[in-house]
C-alpha cells in the first residue's frame, strides 16, 4: 500500500515540535554558554508554530490517518491547543529559575519537547500503540527531567522512584491492554469499541483488562492509591519540572483516560464507573486532608493535585457528554491553574534559594502586591471560590453527577472541597496578612510578568465567561 | 437591563473609586456615594412596577448549552433588601468619610465596600441560585477584604480569616444543597424552585437538601453553632460592622430562608431544625450579649440573637410569622445600624470600646445620647418604637404554638426570657455609658462628634420613630409586597399598630420590660458568675478543636500514608492493584479453565517445568550471593531456550540460547565491580509479607493467564504461515516476519541497539571505577589472568565460529537463522578473544574502531528501504529472485537478505562495542597484567 502524504496532514503539530526537538538538540552543540538562550526562543517558536498549526489544520470532521493510528478530532483539537499554551507558560516560568542555576542547558529543552511531542501523541493516538508510544515517550522525558539537577539528591531519589513505580504502572497498564487485545483482537479503538459492545462485560478477560487499564489511568493521574508517587516528585524535582509534569501532562492524561475508557470501552461503562468512583473518593479525601499537614507547598501541591485528580474522574464516571466536557472543562482549567501557582515559586525563588516551604510565601502582598493577587486568585480558584473558573469548573462536575444520580458522590465532594478550602485559605493568609520573612526584592522579567498576568486573569475571565471554552469542551463529545 | 447594570454598577464603580481615591479622602467618598446612587436610579423606574405586584425578570446567556443564564429577578422582597442596601450603604460611606483617621487608606475601604455592595445587590437580585451562589461567595470575599481592613492587628486577621473560613464553606455547602434542588426541581431558576415546593418536600432528597442550604444559610446568619465568627468580626472597623454585620451581609443567611421559604418550609424537619436553632441562638446571644464588656461585644451577640429571632420566626412556618419576620429584618436592620454607628462615635471621641471605662458620656455628648437611646429602646421592643411592633407580633406567634405541641408552652417562656435578656442588655448599653458615674481613664478627651458624622445615625433612628409610631403610613407597603415576595401568595390578614388592646403579647412584652430592668438592676452577681465561667463557654472553642481536629487527623494520615519508602510504595501499589483486581474477579466470578483444548501431556516437558520453577525459586533464595544467582539465572534462560525448542520456535530457542550468553557475559563484567554478596536489608517478618503478597499475585497472573490460554483464541499464525512463503519469500516465517513483514519494526530496533551502544560507550570511554584488589577473602586475583590453554583453544575456536555465524545468516530466510543470531554469535566469538587473550591481544589484531561497522549496518538496511521506495514501490518492500547454479542448486536472492546483513552488522557492532568497553573499563580500573605469549 503506498504511502499517502495526506496522513501527515493531522500530525503537522507533532512533526513541527519534532522538528524544534531536533534543531535545538543540534543549535545547542555550537551555543557558547552565554547564548543559551536561543534553545529558549526556539523552544517558544516551535511551540508557537505548533499551536498555529493545530489551528490550521484544525475543526471540522474526525480524520483518521496512518491507517487508523492517529485521529484529528475536535477533543485532539482543543487539548493540543490546551498542552502547548500551558507548555509554553512553564517553559516562560523556567527560564530565570534554570539561568540563576546554571542550568539553561539544551537538554532542558530537549526534554520538555519531547515530552510534549508525547503528549500530542498521546492525544492523537487512535490505537493502543500509538497511546503507548506517547506515554512512554512522555514518562522516559519526564523521568529524565526530574534528576535534572544533577547535584540535588532530592531530585535523584524523586527520579528514582518515579521511574521505578512508573514503569510498574505502565507494566499494569500493558497487561490491560494485552488482554483487551486478546479479547478483541484489535488494538485500534473503534474495532474494540465494536467487540467490547457485542461481547459486553459478559466477557470477564474484557472485565480483568478495564481494571488493570484503570489502574495504569489510575498511576499516571496520580489517583489514590496509585498516587505515592505524586508529593514525592513534587517535592522532589527542580520546580520547573514539578511545574511541567504537573499541569500539561494532566491534559495528555485526559485524552488517555477518554480514549481509552470513553471511546474505547464504553460499553463497559458500568464496569469502570465503579473503579472510577472508588478511586475518585479516595483521591478527593485523602489529597484534601493530607494537603493541610504539609508545610512544604509543593507536597501540598501535591496532595492538591491528587484532589483535583478525583474531580476530573467524578466528571468522567457521570458517563454523559455533559459529565466529559465537564471533566474536560476542569482538565484544561486545573492545568492553567496548576502552571501559574508553580509559576509563583519559581519567581519566588532566586540564586541560591529555592521557594518550597509556605512560610516563604509569606507577606508576598507586601514585597510584590501584583504577584500577591495573581496567587491569591490561583488559590481561590483550586478551592473553588467564585467567581474564580475553579468554581466553575467544580459546579460543572458536581452538577453532571448529580444529574446522573449520584447524588452522594457530589456530596462526599462538597464535604471534601470544604475541609479543602481550608488550606488554600491558608496560603492566602500567609500572602496577606504577614510580614516577609526576608527583605529581597522579587527580580522578575517582563516577560514572566506578563505570561503571570495573563495565567492569573485567564482564571478570572474563564470563571466569569465560561461559555466559550465550555462550549468547545461540549462540542468535543457530540 | 436595568437590574444587571444596577448590580454591575458597584463592581465598575470599585475601579472607579480606587482611581478617585488617590485625589483625596473626600474625592473617594463623593465617588463612592455617587456609585451607590447610580446603582440606585437604575433601580429607580421599576419600583412602581414592583409596588404593583408584578416580579420582574431579565435573562442574558452566560452558558446556555448548560441551560445557566444570568438571570436577575425584582420583586418585593429583592426590593426590600436592595434599598436596604442602597440605603444604609449611602449613610455608612457618609459616616466613615468622618470615622476614619486620615492616615487610614480611605480609597481601599471604599473599594471594598463597592464590592461588597455589588455582590449583596447580586445576592438579592438573583433568580438563578448558582448565579446566587456566586455572588454569595463575593460577599465572602469582599467581606473579608472589609474585615481585615486594619490588617496590620492581630484580631483583625484572625477575625477576618475566621469569618472567611465559616462563611466559605458554609457556602460549599449552600452550593450542594443548589444542586440538590436543581436536580428535584429541574431548574435552578427561583420561579421554578418556588413553584415547585410540593415537589421538593415530597422528594427523598429533601432532607439532605434542606440541611445543606440551611449549612449555608446559618453559617451566614451566625446562627448558632456558627454564630462565633460574628463576635470575632467585630475586629473590622465599625462602619463595617454598621454595614456588614447588622444591615447586610448576616442577613443574606435570613434572605436565603426567606427566598426558599414558599419551597422548603412547611415540614416537620424544617420547623424542628430552623425553629430549635432560632430559638437557641436567640437565647444564647441575649444571654451573652448581657456580660460583654466591649460595646460593640454587647451590639455584636444582641445581633446573633436578633438573626435568631428573625430565624425562628421563619421556622414557625405560618404566613403570619414568616410576615413578622420580614418586619423584623427591616426594624433591625435600622436600629441597629443606628446603635453600631453611635458605637462608633463613642468609640471615636473615647477612644475604647470598653464599657466599664466608659461613662457619665450623657454629659459630653448629650445629643448622641438621646440619639443612641432611642436605638436602644427599639432594640429593646420599648412602645412607641418600631422594635416593639415586631416583637410584639414575635410573641403572638410563639403563643400559637402552645396548643399544637406538647411542649408548646417553652416556646413563648423562651421567647420571654429572651426578652427579658434583651431588655437588660438595652439598659445596660445606655446606663453603662451614658450614666453610672464619671468616665475612668480614657485615652482621648470625648465631645459631640461632626454635625455630618450624627447626621447619618439621625436618619436612622428618624426611621426608627416613624415606624414605631405610624406604621400603616410608612412602612406597611414596602412590607406588604416585601412578604408578599416571601410567600409568594396573598398576604395573611395582620395589623400594623401600636395598640391591639391587652391582648397576650402585650402582657408578655411588659413581663419582658419589667424583668429586663430587675435583671440589669441584680446585674452585680451576674457579672461575677460571668467573669467565673468567662472563657469556658467561649463559643470559638468548638471552632479551635474542629481545626485541631483537621489538622490531627492530617498529620495521622500524613504520618501514615505519606510513605517516603520506595518498598512501601511499591507494597501498597502491588496490594492495591491485587485488591483491584480481585474485585473484578469476585463481582463476576466464571469458571478459571476456558472451553479450549488443552495440549496434551508428557513427563518430559513436567520435568522442563519444575526444572524452572525450581531456577527461578533458587535465583529468589540465593539472590543475595550475586555470583550464584546470575549462573541460576543463566539456568533460567536455558531452560526458557529449551522450552522454546519444544513448541518448535527453533529460531526462538537460537536467539535465546545466544542472547542469554552475551548477557550473562555482560552482567559478569559489571558484577567485578560489585561486593560479592547483598546485605539483608528487610526484616523477617517484612520478607514474609512481601512473600505473601509476591505469592498473591504472581498467583492471580498466574490464574489470569491460565484463563485466558484455556479459552478459545483466534491465532494469527496461520496468517504468517499462509504468506510467509508467497509473500517474503521465505519458509522461516520467524525471519520473514523480522525482515519483511515486520521490517519497519527491525529497522527501529537496530537503530535503538546502535545508538544504545554509541551511548554506553560515551559513558564509559576513559571511565575509572574503583575496582578490588583482592577478593573477599582477601585473596589476590590469579596473576595469569589469560591461561595458555585456553587462549590457544579459543583462537582455534574463532573460524569455526564465524563460520557457523555465516551460515547462519545465510541459510536464515529458510531455515532457522537469520542476522540477529548471527550477529550475536559473531559478538560472543569475538568477545572470547578478548577474554581469553587480553585486550592488547586481540587490539593489535582486530579493529578497535566499531563505528564504521555499525553505520555501515544502519546504511545497508536503510538503502534496502529506500531502493524499494525509488522503484515506486513503499518503503522496504522485498523483493525476491530465484538462480540455478549448478552444482549448488536452487538458489534464492531475497533483497530482505541484504537487511538481514544489515542487522547482522548492527549487532555485533553494537554488542562488541558495549562488552569490548565494559572490559576496558577492568583494564584501566587495576595495574596493567601480564600479557600472554
């Protein structure tokens, strides 16, 4: 069969960010050490020309390609569109971290592209190769960039074990799939959304794959209790990367878990809504409680984390369109939010100093007012105060599973959401009502001011005008 | 479009202050008192609609695929509470131009008023709940602005996060019982909501419902238990609390039972929790308000009891009550606003707020005394004041429920003894300061305040007489439609006057006004048992052990489940993906063997398998002596090999025997750096867990994969087979599926094996590791490291190893072969060269630089490709062709035998290049050895 040049068409963004991928692996060898700033620029180009190009080629009908490898439907859309903004927004927050470092090397970039070429894969991906491909291709950078302070043994232990419980993850969601494989007979998900409707769960291998496959989901969300690894890495990693893998990823994450179990195995929806739900529980309670003993805010980031995981399953197991633009809707949200707060630390931190423990956030109203409302608005939002798009993303939710009678999930997660407020109430006290506990100045670029500025005010406008964003989630679930 | 300016106004206007506030103190007030109006002249044109009955609503999508539109609604009872607003909002942004010192920042107190004023507009104005909700929560957060204003105190922090905190979630939980009722009723469009109340108390969900809005709706209202935040919140300045914690926010809490009232009312649940929660929160707050010291203490739990009193009156159920209600909010809201600004004044000229200091003011300030008493007589439900009017309709209401419960007749005690409290409370907020002596040591010197300062208190206690006196002619339309918003249906019949005769009520409100003076007059004991129990029933108590409590909790589960152990992660992990898993299997339990045939059985492949079982088990014994286990482990792989042999995957078995040789021989490199044996490092009773649960789920692996080999499969081998040999050209359906059909897949892994190895020599080239002199026992090595015998025997062995590595490569596309095992062959005769005769050896007779071997590898199977794609065909397509040579015979040329070498090239390229530099590693790590002959 000859090979039809129209295929790669729906790939233009990941073969663009290839591309960057490459050059700069190779500009990076002739850069002086003063000069490693143009990785920087490039990395942004090419992340700007992805993003155009996803526009480009962009809406309309769902096409297939590569044989039915690869899809390019309005969900792909939106989340590549999603990954590469907020990609771009920590890659904007690392550079000054990683110059008073000395670690603006090209590796950074190498890494971070790669990782997003894994999760536009991901999103792409239209059989189970193709997803793993992107995953893996995911993980293996990430796992990279977590040691990337060579020097901090934190970073190495947190590396470490990542690496080792992720591959356990990806093993179990390996094994999932071979056996959806056997059952089926096909690893593209159409043809499996097809035998899995006409076996139904009367096929127990089939039943024995959805788990093993939502606990893989279960692993790279970082829901309890696959979740151990999430406030060690956190902790554990250079904060841009604890930036990086914790907003993106999330969204390459969502078109895994919708792929997957949505497009896949719907028809075993009854079976995985369970799962989901015990997981989405335990993720909502223990991130939530665990959150308020941590004194280090990037644990607490963590744990805050893994709550949020647990309002992003709630609108996946509601089942209905509404229940996945929803959770959609929060994805994309969460990851903005998650970016700018991480973003916070990183221009809280200097030469010598890392921002990791609440106290340092202390009086931050005081030393720089501007940064001190963008946080306050980041925290409002992740505990849901509106009119912050937190909220709206939470009210999105909790209204999808109630109107799938659920009702006491929804109020399991109120009750969790309210114990939640409590610890970002308490980061907004420590902005406010404190006094700095050091008298350096913030030095900031004006490019990360703006880049904030834009990150905390899109919390604000989303919450106020969540139509249109809303409206493209909807619009990716027909 | 009127209602959505009038509510958008203030939030603008919050801009527009901040801007003006800069000017100048005065330019800040002006602006903000323009804002107000403004919001009010949108308002304006449609209150003679509203005063005609008719509700007016106005809807703009927001999110319409939701079926959530902003949606403003304007009825009696939004107007009430709008001009409520509006009104003490103008007085208080009047007032605190005179309040504040001037190097207080006027300009953010402003600001914050307009937002809060914003949001309570939306809060009242609002007819779809979640929009409600919304504007809800804004009152929270604006609030907390206000009340954190002198942010540089102490107990203005802790009084603002605590009010945030309680309200916050308070609001949470309002927003579950939203969807709740969104979900019964449909809608959450408050004429919907309201028109269905047979629908909601009839529906299972109403008890969760109710409990959740009224969670919101107290914490709002500082009902008790909750009712502790409000006290706290007296940190804030008092024009705040003159607007905040009288007038407006405290009573959204009340506005919301009076708004759901028509939905939600009418139960036994509801009268039991709303009725029994007033009840008790008027009493407690009376009862407190008594024996605080601080004026604006006494103001501050007097209005926790009052919200009780308007809450107790909804929870009765009746019209008449829910109409008495109504009049109390706005009676309260006056006076009280009053008695929070003359507070304030005092508090201004005194400079302190405690009453026992502050005295004898009749003869300082007499004409804010007379204002001020005025206030209190109201509050107190003096007649002739319009305090009196709503209590009086209070205690008829409280009779009604003698007849209908049993215990009935605690209710109107209650309500007396109430009363009484309040009276006594009155008394003592006008004796205390006004009279009782001389002033005792106040930090400034007290005199009339500002002619503009009073005039705002003036207007409001104005309202307070009027009211009192001629009710009918003030402010019995504005109540009539108000209640008539609230029930949402005809009024009941009621009368507003001062006089109904000697009726009950009348006796109960002399009782009231007889005990309170006797109680103020014993205050004395009571203030000493007062001072005894102060700090015990302190209500914040529960509110610090409940953070406690969270916080205990969080630590334990912290402490618990925050595991910073790899083993223990991976423990849990393992246990949670086994407990998964068996759910899946007991939910739907089926039969473990399928319906598939089953192989037959012969003791010889029995014996292959305990063979390996046994290995493996030994590998997991004797792991720790690291020598031991990697030859079991080479066991292991050979038994695997034969196993492959016996379901005749010869090429397979091949493969295997040859990669097990090259890794054994890798591992054995690496394992000359490494102590001889592992430490223990576990527990028993942890190895025995970790068994266990090692036992469990190897054996539900095992159990699956049993399930899934005995049940019927689909094979796609016999597709393979079928075209292995008309399509690739090849009888070895292993080797036509590596380098034909599968091509694409080979040419990736070659290229991953290449680099791999350029990378593991960039990281080993010119490495040093510390390697022993000496073995464990402290024996040195054997200094004839390259033994005669053995170098002469393995030189020997070299072309007759090669050779068989050529025949295999060749012979592969038919037989069992091909370039993988080729190439390892290739590699491990090599490798043996250098291992028996040394690496200088060997050096000076092959090609130390392997680079060129492995590119021209990578080359040979690329252009394979890349000659079918020039031929028009797609990428790597094979082709093949048949030659007659004689002697030789059939001979077949297969272009996939070309990437075959090409794969060839690769492997040993890139095996010989990790090995060759792992060895060199040996070499440098220790002094050069003697070389052989």
């Amino acid at each position: 069969m000859p090979f039809n040049s129209a295929n790669l068409l729906p790939i233009l963004p990941e073969i663009a960010i290839l591309i960057t991928a490459a050059v700069v692996l190779v500009v990076d060898l002739y850069l002086k050490e003063k000069d490693k700033g143009v990785n920087h620029v490039l990395a942004l180009i090419g992340l700007l020309v992805a993003f155009v190009l996803t526009g480009l080629v962009g809406g309309g009908e769902r096409v297939l390609a590569f044989d039915g490898n690869v899809v390019r439907d309005l969900m792909s859309d939106l989340l590549k569109a999603g990954a590469l903004i907020v990609s771009a927004l920590t890659l904007v927050y690392a550079r000054p971290w990683l110059k008073d470092r000395n670690l603006l090397a090209g590796e950074f970039y190498v890494l971070s592209l790669c990782a997003v070429l894994g999760m536009l894969v991901m999103i792409s991906a239209n059989t189970f190769l193709t997803l793993y491909l992107g995953l893996e291709l995911l993980a293996l950078s990430l796992y990279a960039l977590v040691a990337f302070d060579r020097d901090s043994k934190l970073g190495s232990e947190a590396a470490m074990k990542y690496f080792v419980l992720g591959a356990l993850g990806s093993g179990l969601l390996l094994y999932g799939i071979s056996m959806i494989y056997g059952a089926t007979g096909s690893i593209e998900l159409g043809a499996v959304a097809r035998a899995v409707a006409e076996q139904g769960s009367g096929n127990k291998v089939l039943v024995f794959g959805v788990a093993f496959l939502v606990i893989g989901i279960g692993f790279k969300f970082g829901a309890v209790p696959f979740h151990m690894w999430v406030p060690d890495i956190y902790e554990g990693a250079p904060t841009p990367v604890a930036m990086f893998l914790g907003s993106a990823p999330k969204i390459a994450a969502f078109a895994m878990i919708v792929r997957l179990l949505v497009e896949g195995l719907n028809a075993l929806h009854t079976d995985w809504q369970g799962m989901l739900a015990i997981l989405a529980v335990l993720s909502i309670g223990l991130g939530n409680v665990a959150a308020i003993a941590q004194s280090n805010i990037k644990r607490m980031f963590g744990y805050s984390t893994i709550s949020h995981v647990g309002f992003i399953f709630l609108g996946l197991l509601a089942g209905s369109t509404q229940g996945y633009a929803s959770a959609m809707f929060y994805t994309l949200t969460y990851a903005l939010m998650a970016a700018g707060a991480f973003g916070i630390l990183t221009i809280l931190s200097r030469e010598g100093f890392d921002a990791q423990n609440l106290e340092d956030l202390k009086g931050l109203n005081e030393r720089d007012p501007w940064y001190a409302a963008m946080m306050a608005l980041l925290m409002f939002s992740a505990a849901g105060v509106p009119p912050t798009v937190g909220f709206m993303g939470k009210l999105l939710v909790l209204e999808a599973v109630v109107r799938v009678d659920m009702v006491w999930l929804a109020l399991v997660a109120v009750f969790f959401s309210i114990i939640g407020a409590f610890y970002y109430l308490r980061v907004v006290k420590f902005i406010y009502f404190d006094q700095p506990t050091t008298a350096v100045p913030i030095v900031t670029t004006g490019g990360v001011r703006a880049a904030m500025t834009v990150n905390g005010l899109a919390i604000l406008f989303l919450g106020l005008f969540p139509a249109a964003l809303l409206g493209l989630c909807q619009a990716a679930f027909p | 479009m009127n209602l959505l300016l009038c509510v958008i106004t203030p939030f603008l206007g919050a801009a527009l202050v901040a801007a003006v506030a800069r000017l100048g103190t005065w330019q800040a007030a002006a602006a903000a008192a323009g804002v107000t109006l403004a919001a009010g002249a949108w308002l304006a044109p449609l209150v003679g609609g509203t005063f005609q009955g008719t509700t007016l609503i106005e809807r703009y999508t927001w999110m319409p695929r939701e079926g959530l539109d902003l949606t403003f609604r304007l009825d009696g009872f939004g107007l009430l509470f709008a001009l409520m607003i509006l009104g003490i909002g103008l007085l208080v942004i009047l007032y605190a131009r005179w309040y504040f010192s001037p190097q207080d920042r006027l300009g953010r107190f402003y600001t914050g008023m307009m937002l809060f004023m914003g949001s309570m507009l939306g809060v009242v104005l609002s007819e779809n709940l979640i929009q409600l909700l919304i504007f809800w929560e804004l009152t929270s957060l604006s609030s907390f602005l206000l009340i954190s204003y002198w942010q540089q105190r102490t107990e203005a922090r802790q009084g603002a996060r605590m009010a945030l905190t309680v309200t916050g979630m308070g609001g949470l939980a309002l927003l579950g019982g939203i969807l709740l009722l969104g979900q019964i009723t449909g809608s959450y469009d408050l004429s919907v909501v309201l028109a269905a109340g047979d629908q909601v108390r009839a529906h299972p969900l109403y008890l969760p419902t109710l409990l959740l809005i009224l969670l919101g709706a107290f914490t709002k209202s500082a009902q008790f238990p909750f009712h502790f935040w409000l006290p706290n919140a007296m940190a804030a300045p008092t024009p705040v609390s003159a607007y905040l914690h009288s007038a407006t926010m405290v009573k959204a809490g009340v506005f919301l039972l009076a708004r759901l009232f028509p939905t939600l009312s009418g139960t036994p649940e509801w009268t039991w929790i709303v009725s029994l929660t007033g009840l008790t929160t008027l009493l407690i707050g009376a009862v407190f308000a008594l024996f605080k010291h601080d004026l604006k203490g006494l103001l501050a739990y007097s209005t926790i009891s009052h919200l009780g009193l308007i809450t107790l009156l909804f929870g009765l159920g009746t019209p008449l009550a829910a109409l008495a209600g109504v009049f109390h909010i706005i009676n309260h809201a006056t006076f009280k606003a009053s008695l929070f600004m003359a507070a304030g004044i005092i508090d201004h000229e005194t400079g302190t707020r405690d009453m026992r200091r502050i005295n004898g003011m009749w003869g300082v300030m007499p004409y804010t005394a007379t204002l001020a008493m005025v206030a209190a007589a109201a509050m107190a439900g003096v007649p002739l004041f319009n305090g009196f009017l709503s209590k009086e309709m209070f205690f008829t209401e409280t009779l009604g429920t003698v007849a209908q419960l049993r215990f009935g007749w605690l209710l109107p005690l209650t309500a007396i003894v109430a009363g009484i409290f309040a009276v006594a409370y009155s008394l003592r907020f006008i004796h205390d300061v006004f009279f009782n002596g001389a002033p005792i040591d106040l930090p400034r010197t007290p005199h009339e305040p500002s002619r503009w300062m009073r005039l705002p208190v003036e207007v409001l206690v104005a309202l307070c007489l009027l009211v009192g006196m001629l009710p009918a002619l003030t402010v019995e339309p504005l109540l009539a439609i108000a209640a008539r918003g609230v029930l949402q249906g005809p009024l009941p019949p009621h009368s507003i006057a001062i006089w109904h005769g000697f009726t009950p009520a009348l006796w109960m409100s002399l009782i009231a006004l007889t005990g309170g003076v006797l109680v103020y007059e014993g205050r004395r004991p009571l203030f000493a048992l007062a001072a005894r129990l102060e700090g015990r029933l302190e209500a914040r108590r529960p509110y610090d052990w409940l953070v406690a409590g969270v916080f205990g909790v969080a630590r334990w589960v912290t402490v618990r489940l925050d595991l910073a152990s790899l083993q223990r992660m991976l423990f849990l992990f393992v246990l949670s993906a086994l407990a998964l898993g068996m759910a899946g299997f007991w939910s739907a339990p089926m039969p473990l063997t399928g319906a598939g045939p089953l192989l037959p059985f012969d003791p010889v492949s029995l014996l292959v398998a305990l063979g390996l079982a046994a290995c493996t088990a030994s590998v997991v014994v004797l792991h720790r002596s690291r020598l031991i286990a990697l030859i079991l482990l080479g066991a292991v792989g050979l038994i695997v090999s034969l196993i492959f042999a016996k379901f005749s995957a010869p090429d397979l078995a091949l493969t295997q025997l040859s990669v097990e040789v090259v890794t054994i021989v890798l591992l054995l490199l690496a394992l000359y750096f490494l102590p001889q044996s592992t430490p223990a490092e576990s527990s028993r009773p942890r190895q025995v867990r970790d068994l266990l649960l090692a036992l469990a789920a190897g054996g539900g692996n095992a159990a699956l994969a049993w399930a899934v080999l005995t049940r019927p499969a689909e094979s796609i081998a016999d597709w393979f087979l079928t075209h292995s040999l008309p399509g690739g050209g090849g009888a070895n359906v292993v080797n036509v599926i590596l380098v034909d059909f599968r091509g694409f897949d080979t040419l990736g892994e070659i290229t991953v094996l290449a680099l791999a190895g350029l990378g593991i020599y960039a990281m080993l080239d010119g490495l040093r590791l510390p390697a022993p002199a000496a073995d464990a026992q402290g024996r040195a090595w054997d200094p004839d490291a390259h033994p005669l015998i053995m170098a002469s025997l393995v030189r020997l062995l070299l072309p007759l190893a090669l050779l068989v590595a050529v025949y295999i490569l060749l012979r592969g596309h038919q037989l069992p072969g091909g370039g993988f095992i080729a190439g390892l062959v290739t590699a491990v005769a090599l490798i043996m060269q250098y291992l028996a005769n040394g690496v200088a050896w060997t050096r000076a007779r092959l090609p130390a630089n392997l680079h060129p071997l492995i590119a021209a590898g990578l080359l040979i199977a690329t252009m394979t490709g890349l000659g079918s794609l020039a031929l028009g065909y797609p990428f790597l397509t094979s082709s093949f062709v048949h030659f007659h040579w004689a002697l030789v015979g059939d001979f077949e040329l297969a272009s996939a035998m070309a990437f075959d070498l090409g794969v060839y090239l690769v492997v040993v390229g890139a095996t010989l290049l990790i090995l060759i530099h792992l060895g060199l590693v040996h070499d440098l790590s220790r002094p050069p050895a003697e070389e052989p002959r």
